[in-house]
C-alpha cells in the first residue's frame, strides 16, 4: 500500500526547510546548503530563459518567415507559459525537492510517469546545452575576429561548456553570484543596446509591428506566423530551473513561487524589448525576408555602433551564454543527483557523490558538461545526425512540462489538495485545464512538417527525435524496470480515500 504522505508548510524554525524534507521522504541533513537568494533564484530561471541567446539567436528566421508582426507570438506564449508557472508553483510549493519536474510527476502520479518525464526531461536539458553551446559559435568568431566554420563554432561551445562546468562545480555559493552577475549583465545590456538603438539607430515606425510585408504569400499569414512563432516557443522556458535547486532555497514553498512569476515578468519584458528595438532598426525588411540580409543581427548592431562597439556588444552577449550554460547546467545536475538517490538511473551511487568542501554533485556536474561536448563533437563527422539531436531540446522540455500539467489535472479530479503555502484555489481547475490546451498546441506547432521541398524525415525530424527518446526510455523501462528501485516516497498526492471514490464513480460510468 503506498504511504501517505500530506505535505505542510515547513515550521519557522532554523531547521523548518530540514524537516518539511524530511517530512517529504528525505533525510534530515541534505547534503545542499541554502545559499540560494530569491534573487540568486530568479537569476537562474532568467538567464536559463535568457532573452538575448533567444532573440538573438532566432530573430533572423523568424523575421524573413513571418515579417514584424513576428513580436507578437512573444506575448501570446508568454501568456501561455505563464499559466505553466502557475501549475509548477502550486506543485513545488507542495513538493520542494531537487530535480523538479522528476519529483513533481512522481509524486502526482506515480514511479513509471516520474521515471519518464525525468528521462525525458534528462535528455532535453542535455541536448539544450549542446544547442546554446553550438549556437554561440558565430558570436565567438566574430567577438575574437576567427575564422567562421564548423571547428571554430566546435571548439567555442566545448570551451563555453568547458567553463561554465567549471563554475558550477566551485559549489552554490558561486552559482548564485554569477548567475545573478549574468542576469544584470544581460539585463542592462539589453537595456543599454535597445535604448540606444530606439534613440539613434531607428529607421521605422512603431507601426510596422502590425505590417506584414507580403510574409506568408499566398498561402496566408496565419501559417508564416506559426512558424515565426518558434521564437517565443523556444524563448519561454527556464523559469522551472528555479524549481530544480529547491533544496538550496530557503524557505522555498513562497521563495520559489515568486521567483518563477518573477522570471516570466522580467524575462518576458526584456524578450519584447530586445526584439523592438532590433526591428525598429532593421533598415530594409525586403533584404531580411528574401535572404540578401542573412544575419540582420549584426548589420544592426554594425551600423549602431562600429567595429569598437560590436566587441562591446558581443562580449555581453557572450556572458549572457556562459549565465545560460551555467544554469541549464544546474538543473540537469539536480535532476541527475534526484533520480539517482532515487536509484533510478544506472551508476545512481556516482551521481549522488558529493563535494564536502563544495556542496555540489561534482558527477552529475561533469555529466551535464561532456555529454553536451560529445553531443557537440557529433557535428564534425554529422551535421544531420547533430541536427536530429538537438531538435529534440525543445519539445523535449515542452513534453517533460506537459507530463506535469497533465498530472497536477489529473490529481487534482482524483481529489489532491495542494498543501503548500501557494495554491491557486477555485482557479486550479480551470488554469491547469489552460495549462494543458496551451501545452499541446505549442507541441503541435514546434511538430509541424514546414519543409515540403525537403527530404521526408527533415519534415518529421523533431516528432521522430521524440519518438526515438520515449520510445528507448519505454524499452528500458520495460527491461530495467528502474522505477521499481529505491524507496522514495510516490503517488502520495492523492489521499487513499478521495482515490478509490473516484475510481468508483469512474467504474460505476463505464469508463
């Protein structure tokens, strides 16, 4: 029979975040210190989320296949993603554990759909580091004057890697300081470069935010800004990270709640900013859309402010990937150090080691930094074999967080009742239903066959990725039966009582 297990709000002692753990199925004395500010929290969600490695990095697709109106996508998925932080902060609020989305979905619904989502999950930060690493190799060769290719953009994501690992394994304390040196860098430069470029580097008006420039032809707009829209679904996550150091956060029931709505306000601000003020600079869309400007990113910032000024620019940018590097690190590691306490990955006793000078998991640190270089390395002998990879990052990290959506519904109708200090009350139904619904159609859009002149696996190659991780983690799931290890607490959410009166009133309706 599974054990019950009703969370509540840690007491107002020194040690009440000890015992609320404890309370939760885990030892007394974790091994992580609480030395994660709120701030130090919010600079983790923001520069996992960072707005200029996403604009940045996809402002020139986006704008050739959607025009200007483009922005607007940025609005719409905040809008959605914001009630995904609003299910995540009930669920964390309840359940304060290292590892996020794995220890959610394992509590709401059970082992085998916490073991997946955590698998999934796994393998999408894993390959988001490879891509944020990969991604930066332009800049690099343009901050330091190399030749641009594949070896430059190799060598730069391995030794991007290289050095965020390195941070992050100086311990907690380190994390929080250049996380938050990372969210200010990235916030006031954007800031700094966006007002300079809505002053003295403007060459449109604002109203060509509702102007499409012949974008979509024939066929319509609704389809060309679809596909514009990957830039606000590729942009609008990160704010669960705040989730995944729970047990470094003090009093993380109402700390980390904030934080993740912090996240979205800031980060999306910021995001909108960035964007406008690079649109309003772009002198001719007609370049943009039909190819002859391929890079409108650095025209704009070239004609802003010089050769001097673009090292500036770009050695910001460059700290805004090492920040963004340095937390999709630290959440992969705690997702790695939680399912392997829970011994439910192979080799589970290393990923759980532990730094007594440090406080970290230096293992699972090092996992988080050579499966992404090796990941990296791939595209030296298989751009198309890296390419399946990394188009798995994103919908890999869409699924994982609609594992836990659908889980907080589904608990939620067999009678859980969140027991942390936030909860969404009378809205929790309807928000976690939203939640769902804007889930599922991001997923469908990031899905969506777009390359009809292509080969037929480039036009499926993101649902194929996907199957090919969901598919090997149910074959192994089958073979290991991992789930079945350890001890840790599972399925508590839901009070024995309210689940077999819902079982039966399912019975009794012959479903």
């Amino acid at each position: 029979m599974t054990t019950i297990t009703t969370p509540r709000p840690p007491s107002p002692e020194t040690d009440g975040d000890a015992e609320h753990l404890s309370e939760l199925g885990y030892s007394y004395e974790t091994k992580f210190e609480r030395d994660v500010t709120f701030w130090g929290n919010v600079s983790l969600g923001f520069t996992y989320l960072s707005p200029v490695v996403g604009i940045y990095t996809l402002f020139a697709s986006s704008l050739g296949i959607g025009g200007p109106p483009m922005i607007w996508s940025l609005l719409i998925v905040g809008a959605g993603q914001f009630l995904v932080a609003q299910v995540f902060s009930e669920v964390v609020s309840s359940y304060p554990v290292a590892g996020g989305i794995y220890p959610w979905s394992r509590r709401l619904w059970g082992r085998k759909w916490g073991w997946m989502s955590g698998w999934i999950y796994l393998f999408a930060l894993l390959t988001s580091i490879a891509t944020v690493g990969y991604g930066a190799g332009p800049y690099v060769a343009d901050l330091f004057g190399f030749e641009p290719g594949v070896d430059t953009t190799i060598a730069a994501a391995i030794v991007l890697i290289a050095i965020s690992t390195a941070l992050n394994l100086c311990g907690t304390k380190i994390l929080n300081t250049v996380a938050m040196i990372g969210l200010i860098a990235e916030l006031g430069g954007a800031i700094v470069v966006g007002s300079w470029l809505l002053i003295a580097s403007r060459n449109q008006d604002i109203s060509v935010i509702f102007q499409t420039f012949g974008a979509g032809g024939g066929d319509g707009y609704f389809a060309a800004f679809a596909a514009a829209g990957l830039i606000g679904i590729f942009q609008y996550y990160g704010f669960e990270a705040c989730g995944d150091v729970a047990e470094e956060v003090k009093n993380p029931g109402t700390t980390i709640p904030k934080a993740m709505r912090v996240t979205i306000y800031i980060g999306g601000a910021a995001s909108m900013f960035v964007c406008l003020s690079l649109l309003l600079a772009v002198p001719d869309f007609g370049a943009v859309m039909s190819g002859a400007d391929a890079d409108p990113v650095h025209s704009v910032l070239s004609s802003a402010f010089g050769v001097v000024g673009v090292k500036v620019v770009l050695a910001v940018v460059m700290i805004s990937f090492i920040s963004c590097l340095l937390s999709f690190q630290a959440a992969t590691s705690r997702l790695t150090y939680a399912m392997g306490r829970d011994r439910m990955l192979p080799l589970s006793g290393l990923w759980t080691r532990f730094s007594k000078s440090r406080r970290v998991p230096p293992f699972a640190l090092l996992l988080a930094g050579i499966a992404p270089a090796l990941i990296v390395l791939l595209s030296k002998f298989s751009e198309e074999g890296l390419m399946a990879i990394m188009s798995f990052a994103t919908m890999g990290i869409y699924l994982a967080f609609q594992m836990v959506v659908l889980a907080a519904l589904r608990a939620r109708l067999k009678g859980w009742k969140p027991g942390g200090q936030f909860k969404l009350g009378k809205w929790g139904v309807p928000v976690n239903v939203l939640a769902l619904a804007w889930g599922v159609t991001g997923m469908i859009n990031m899905a969506w066959p777009r390359t009809p002149d292509g080969p037929w696996w480039q036009n499926w190659l993101t649902l194929l990725s996907s199957a090919l991780v969901v598919g090997t983690g149910l074959l192994y799931m089958r073979w290991k039966k991992p789930y079945l290890r350890g001890t840790a607490p599972a399925a508590d959410a839901i009070p024995a009582t309210d689940a077999a009166a819902f079982s039966l009133v399912q019975e009794k309706a012959g479903v």
